[in-house]
C-alpha cells in the first residue's frame, strides 16, 4: 500500500500554557487584584494546557455518564456512573478549591483577589474540560445563600461547613460518612421554564424539615450531595436544601427519569428527576424563594461569563495556531491580509471579553466592603454575561471557518468547543432573561444603574465614544422591553472597553473605536485595520 508524507498541517495544539499564553488574561488578573496568584496560575495554565489533561478532556467527553436507576434486583438505586477522567478533573478541582475558594470558611470574602484567581481557573478549565465545571460552580455560588442562612438554620451550616474540604469523594453515600461534598441546583420545571413563580412542586412542613412531591425537568448535576431547589410552601415560593440522603442514612425520596441527552456538555449529568416524599430544608423565608437562590444564582452567572471567554479564547487560539503554520499562496496564512482582519477583529473582542469577565469577579471581592462594587456586580452582571456568552458561539463559528474542513471534524478541537459554546447563554437566564433583568434594576434602582454608567465612563477617562454609549444606553433603558436587549449588549460593550482602560491593554483604543463608535460589521474582518497583527500576536504570543 503506497504511503506518503503529510505536510502542511500544524501538530497538535498542546502542551502550551494556558496562562501565559493569554496576556489578555494575565495582565487582568495583575490589574483586578490576583496579583498574588500569577505563580499558582502559570502552574495551573501548564497543567490546563498540557497533552495529558487535553486527552483527559477528550476521554470524558467521548465517554458520556450513565444513570443507573434501578439495580439487578429492582431496587431504586439512582446512581449516574462516569468514566475516570471526569473524576480526575473533579479531583483537581476540589484540590484547588475551584469549588469554594472564592470564599473563607463561613461564607465570608476570602480577599487577596481570589474571586479574580478563581475565575482565570475557570476561563483554563473551560477550554479543556467544560463539563465538570458545573458541579465546582454549583457547589461554590451554594455558599452565599447558605452563609446567609446558617445562622438560623442548622442544616444550612452543616452544609456550609462541609463544602470546604478539598478532598473529593466521589462515592453515593450519606455527607456525613464524606471527606468532600458537592452541591447542585434544581429550579425549572416542564410546565414553567424560566417562569419558576408557575412551578407547581409541593412543600408541607413535616417537624423541623419539609416533605417535597413534584418534579424538576432540569437538576444539575444528579450525583451532587445535596441541591438548592424551589417548591411552592404555605408562604408560596420557597428554596429548600435538599439532600441525597437523609441524616439517618436512608436514601431520600429522589427518583432519576433519565438523563438529558445533550448537544454538547456530554461528560457532564443533567437530569430529569421525581421528588417522592423527599425531606427538605427551609433556606429562608417561605415565600422569598427566589430571593435566595438569586444569590446562588448570580455566582453562577460570573461563571457563565468567565467561561464562555475561556471558549472563545480556546476556539481563537485554535485558529491562530493553525494559521501560523499552515502555508496558501506561498506564504503562512497567518500572513494574508484578509486572515489577519479576521483574526485581529476576533482578537478584539476576546480580549475585551476577558477583561470584561475578570473585572466582574473583583466586583464578587470588593463588594461586600463597597457598595459601589455592589452595584457594580448587582447591575453589569447580566450585561457582561449576556454579551460575553453571545460572543462565544460567533467567536467558535468563525474560527470553524479558519481551519477549513478540519475545523468541522470530530478528530479536531474545535467541533466540542463548538458544541459547548452556546451552553454559557442557555444556562443561568438565557439572553431575554438577562436583558429583562438588567431593565428591572433599572426601573428599581435608577439611581445605582445612572451611577454604575457614570463610573465606567469615568474610568474611561471621559472617553467621547464611551459618554455617547451611555446616552445610548440610557435612551434604551427609557425605551423599554422592545430595546433591553440593545441595552444591555451597549452597557456590556462600555463595561468592556472600561475594564480594558483600567488594565493598561494597549488596544482599549482599538476596541472603543471600532465597538462603541466607527465602522463595525456583523461579521469578523472589517474592524481590525491597522492593527490586525499586532492585534493576533498580542491574544496569542507565537508559541
């Protein structure tokens, strides 16, 4: 059989450091007070980046998990098993405290910037391994809505104190026989949606606990410990704590229906799952559900952001790896003017998105000592995570596109990222939730919405293009529904170009110009003239 050599064709993206590649994402976490933490990430980017964890990454998602409902003998056993890899990532995670360290023991801030070093674990990890971060995330923003409740809630601070532990237990047994748990999240039902006020889940009080019946159509992630839920109590719309096991040790009253059978996420569980007389604990007021797991809920959204700018950094470099070796026409194509407008306009807005996403977790630092960071994170949080998460698939889509049919085959990187990236905009409130969100503060608090914009102007220098996104902005605010969506994509755009003025990036300018103000397309190569290579290799150093 006749062989030949094959030329012409990049080796594997591999064994890069996902940190130091980025300066993006380096020169923010410096700015934006993880200063602290540049060692352990460049650690971590090596770990993230090399050719044993990529494979990993590859291994979990080719291997999706099983749900095991019943067992030989038909006993409910409600058990999801999955391949080793995903344990390992779960592992590295918990060892880190991806899934708790953007907190002290308590509930507290844990300072030192560790929201913002947290978060650029999280942009690292989405680029190799997107699944796995849903139970991390989960189990880290259930710390706001217990600390908040521990005081006057004892299941709230067993759970609380539990969460900390860097070691992962993988096993389904009772928290109480664990050396780690994990928390997860149930909230939408079939008949409702994002419409959680028309869930129609029961909640009696039974002695120091609650009884719940109903169903849940998504719950992520089934193998979790315990999750936040939502069920209807006496006092209407309540959020309870709900464990895998009762404190006796019996298996409480979840029943699994199925697994989702999901476009991309593939080694991550989402489920179906009937509540049977399930026993449950009170987090908050009855009737003020929703005002507690928001709290859970607006972590989980700084998540959302940080991640859908970690795949769309992946998906860039991606195309600006292969474009770098790969020759057309006599020369690399990185060198062809077209492919460098195209590579440089998306090169903008990764870094914008970057920058965008890390100033928003030094707001989750800050804002417990500054209510002006409160407002900050109350109002930019559905912005950031409404334009971020938007970019992601546009960012994947075009890079597809850099490599040609490559691009579209399973044996490339670039098909899974390609799956995952519109996940980020789905979950948590997809893009109307977020708009809608954002035009609710401004009808509530007017006044902290006008003083967040004035801000980031202000932290613009004063910038022309960034004084007329505000009187843009605030002309769609006043406008109504119909231009909330405009809204919170310009509040998002003029979040970004502040962030990238606070953190010195030398193509905030660039950015300001071609987003907020001159000539801008719908489509990637009409907005990088003049700056297109410098632009790529400022992503992306030549590695």
């Amino acid at each position: 059989m006749a062989t030949y050599d094959t030329t012409n064709q990049p080796p594997p993206f591999e064994n890069i450091n996902l940190y130091t590649a980025n300066p993006s994402l380096t020169r923010a976490v410096a700015a934006f007070g993880g200063a602290a933490g540049g060692a352990a990430l460049k650690a971590y980017g090596e770990w993230a980046g090399s050719a044993a964890t990529i494979a990993s990454g590859r291994l979990a998602n080719a291997n999706p998990p099983r749900l095991i409902g019943v067992d030989q003998r038909g006993n409910r056993r409600d058990e999801v098993m999955f391949h080793p890899a995903y344990h390992g990532f779960m592992a590295h995670g918990f060892a880190h405290g991806v899934h708790c360290s953007g907190y002290a023991p308590g509930g507290g801030p844990a300072g030192d910037g560790a929201q913002v070093v947290r978060s650029a674990r999280i942009n690292m990890l989405s680029q190799v391994e997107a699944g796995h971060v849903c139970p991390l995330t989960m189990t880290h923003a259930a710390i706001p809505a217990l600390a908040d409740e521990a005081a006057g809630t004892p299941a709230a601070e067993r759970w609380l104190s539990r969460i900390f532990s860097r070691e992962y237990d993988a096993r389904l047994a009772p928290a109480a026989t664990k050396t780690g748990v994990s928390l997860g999240m149930g909230m939408t039902e079939n008949q409702g949606g994002t419409d959680v006020r028309a869930n129609d889940t029961s909640a009696r009080k039974a002695g120091d606990a609650y009884v719940i019946d109903g169903q849940k159509w998504f719950m992520s992630a089934p193998m979790c410990d315990a999750f936040l839920v939502l069920a209807q109590a006496q006092g209407r719309l309540t959020c309870f704590i709900l464990p895998r096991f009762d404190e006796d040790g019996r298996r409480n009253g979840l029943e699994f229906q199925r697994l989702k059978d999901k476009l991309g996420n593939r080694s991550n569980a989402s489920s179906e799952v009937v509540f049977n007389s399930a026993r449950a604990f009170r987090l908050g007021e009855e009737g003020r559900g929703v005002q507690t797991i928001i709290k859970m809920v607006t972590q989980t959204r700084l998540d959302c952001a940080t991640s859908a700018a970690g795949i769309a950094y992946q998906a860039l470099a991606q195309a600006i790896y292969h474009a770098r070796y790969r020759h057309v026409f006599q020369k690399a194509l990185v060198d062809q003017p077209l492919m460098q407008s195209v590579l440089g306009d998306m090169a903008l807005d990764v870094m914008a998105a970057t920058a965008a996403a890390t100033r928003l977790a030094a707001s989750f630092d800050r804002a417990a000592a500054n209510e002006a960071e409160a407002a900050y994170r109350r109002i930019l949080t559905p912005a950031i995570k409404y334009w971020v998460c938007k970019l992601a698939p546009r960012i994947a889509v075009e890079a597809m596109e850099c490599l040609g049919g490559n691009g579209y085959i399973e044996d490339f990187p670039l098909a899974l990222i390609y799956r995952e990236a519109p996940l980020n905009g789905i979950w948590e409130g997809p893009g109307n939730v977020m708009a809608l969100d954002l035009l609710r503060a401004a009808f509530r608090e007017p006044e902290a919405v006008e003083a967040v914009i004035g801000g980031l102007v202000t932290a613009t220098n004063g910038h022309a293009a960034a004084r007329q996104a505000a009187a843009d902005i605030a002309a769609a605010l006043k406008a109504g529904e119909g231009q909330a969506r405009l809204a919170a994509e310009r509040l998002a755009l003029l979040a970004a170009f502040a962030a990238m003025v606070e953190a010195d990036d030398p193509f905030a300018e660039a950015f300001a110009q071609s987003r907020l103000g001159g000539k801008y397309a719908a489509s990637y190569g009409a907005a990088a003239e003049g700056h297109a290579e410098a632009l790529i290799d400022a992503v992306m150093p030549p590695v």
